[in-house]
C-alpha cells in the first residue's frame, strides 16, 4: 500500500506525479531531453543506461518500464536489455557505452565514486564530453526517480505486457506527451 | 579539476548547469517548485532538508549553498543550520520536521528504507500528504543533485562568504531568476 493516497488505477511514477503535478512538470521536461532530446547517443543508449542504474538500485518499475522502452528503441531486443542488467561486460554494445555504462554505476554509488580513469577510458574509447554530462546526469537523475518511486511505496504490478505495451508507447509519442494525458485525467477526477 | 570541460568562473552546479543549458532549466523549475513553490512548508523548512540530504551524501557545494539559504531563510540563523546537520533530534525545530527529516534520510540511503511507521510517526505530528510526498520528492531530487555535482568533480570553493551572498540573494530572489542570469552569460560567451 502506498504510503500516501495516491490516484487509483496508475502505478509507479504516474501515480506520484499525477499526486502533484505541479513538480510532475519538469520531473517530466528532464527525461525528455535527457532521454529523447537531440543527443549523440541513441535513445536506446540513454534507455539503457537508464534501466541500468534502476536495476542497480532495485527499482522493479522504473528498470521494467525503461527495459521496455529501451527494447521498444532497439528493435524489440529484450535479450539485450536482459543482458546488459546481468552482465553489460559481455553484452552486445559499444565498447563506448561499456565505458559510459561504468561511469553510470560509479554515480549510482555516489558521485565521487568516478574517477578520472573511468572518464579517460570512455573518451579513449570516442566519447564526447556532452555524452559523459549527459551519463552521469541520466545515472543521477534515475537515482531521483526511483527513489521518488519506491519511496512513496507506489503500487508497481507485475504485469511484462503493460510495461511492453506502454515501453512502445513511450518510445514512439515521447514522456511529455503520454503524461500530458494521464496527468490531465488525473486533474479532472479532482 | 572537473571531468569534462566546464566553463570558467562557476562553480558547484552552476557550472554544470552553464554547460548544458537545455537540462538546465527543468532542474532549476525542479528546485524552484520543491523549495520555493506554495507549500505548508516553510521555504527555510524545505532548505534544511535540502542540505541535511546533500550532508549525508557529502557533497560540499550543495550542503554550504543550501545551508546559506536556509540560513538565510531563518533569520539568518546559522548555528540553527549547523545543529540540524549535526544532530537534528535535538535542534530547535518542530517535531513534525524531525520526523520528515527521518523520512529524508531513509530515502537517501534508497526509497525501500521508507517505512509504514516513519510516514504514520510524521502523520501523527501533523505532516499532510502533501507535505510527505514533498519531503520524500525533495529528498530524491538532492540525490541526483549532489550526485550531478560530485559526478563531474565540479570546482567547489571554500569561502564562506561567497555561498553566503549567494545563500542570502536565492532566498531573495528565487532559483530561476538568478538561474537566468548566468545561463544566459555563459551562452553568451559560447
């Protein structure tokens, strides 16, 4: 039970936000550009990176839905994404977004846990420093929203087809766009 | 010396913020709302759990700036600052504070550490919802914050009366605002 009375029939962040759209505004302007603004890395890049830090810090609807955004961005390959939360080492991506992949988990532990050769190694390997920005902001802000989750208890149902079903949404109409209607129904049932 | 390139003359995360003005302002409308907004909080309430979160995780520009405007926020009540970081059970603040300080400190260290009988000890002290789900967002977002400025190894200067000056003119004047001000010089100087 969520630890404060929430909108009935949404879950994980949605619930949250559509408690307080106020603060659900830029909560949700910053993973649009963050993760589908104009960007050298993918959106299935960023998505990974994002899923990544949520499974690093047990988030089960945040690395779930972003699992299935990121598979929805990288050809329906959720063998991938599967991949890359058990072993992102070995998986099937760039040596570049291994090296990013390292910084983002360094940040999920806190910040001063990067080092100067976590960031050498990712530039040695092509990355600019815009996509090292934007790493360690991805990796800090999902240690925001998964908190924000989890610390409110949201109700997060296991449910794979409605994370599928909403990962293809997302991906193809963008955050901004799918909260601007769950968010003004949730205003409306005031 | 940072990761990444910053501009010269900022420091903290406004030099992070300088960089990459397009995260820049959903996090400053972030801050803005959560610690500005209208709220049954205080605005120096909702500053000391921003800088009692950035103490715990040790991040030393986000504790001194926000501990400036909370100070500046309280009658410039510094030693009030100083005793909430140090051992808030026994500062001189209300009861109900103490309890979401207790709140804010579990979702530092992850939203799982969030209990029942945490929210319901607040709930009997007179914390609304409202004011629970604020506390906890408000924790969160110091997360990603600290984290934001410790990723990138941000310059952080020791100069009290620099963060005091700077403490006392967001308390006056607001996050965007001054926010407007040096993004805009920093663009400028593209």
């Amino acid at each position: 039970m969520p630890h404060i009375e929430l909108p009935d029939g949404l879950f994980g962040i949605r619930s949250a936000m559509a408690f307080r759209p106020e603060t659900a505004k830029p909560l949700n302007e910053l993973v649009e550009v963050l993760l589908r603004g104009p960007s050298s890395l993918t959106p299935g890049e960023r998505e990974l990176i994002a899923t990544y830090v949520s499974y690093l810090n047990d988030c089960y609807y945040c690395q779930t839905i972003h699992g299935a955004i990121a598979a929805a961005s990288l050809n329906d390959d959720e063998e991938l994404v599967k991949r890359v939360k058990a072993d992102f080492q070995h998986a099937d991506i760039s040596d570049k977004l291994k090296a990013l992949l390292l910084i983002a988990s360094k940040v999920q532990k806190g910040g001063k846990h990067v080092t100067a050769e976590d960031v050498e190694q990712a530039r040695s390997l092509g990355a600019t420093d815009v996509e090292i920005h934007d790493t360690v902001l991805i990796a800090a802000a999902f240690c925001m929203y998964n908190r924000y989750v989890d610390g409110l208890a949201t109700v997060q149902p296991h449910d794979d087809e409605m994370y599928r079903a909403r990962g293809k949404r997302v991906a193809r109409e963008g955050y901004v766009t799918v909260s601007t209607e769950y968010l003004a129904a949730a205003t409306a049932g005031r």
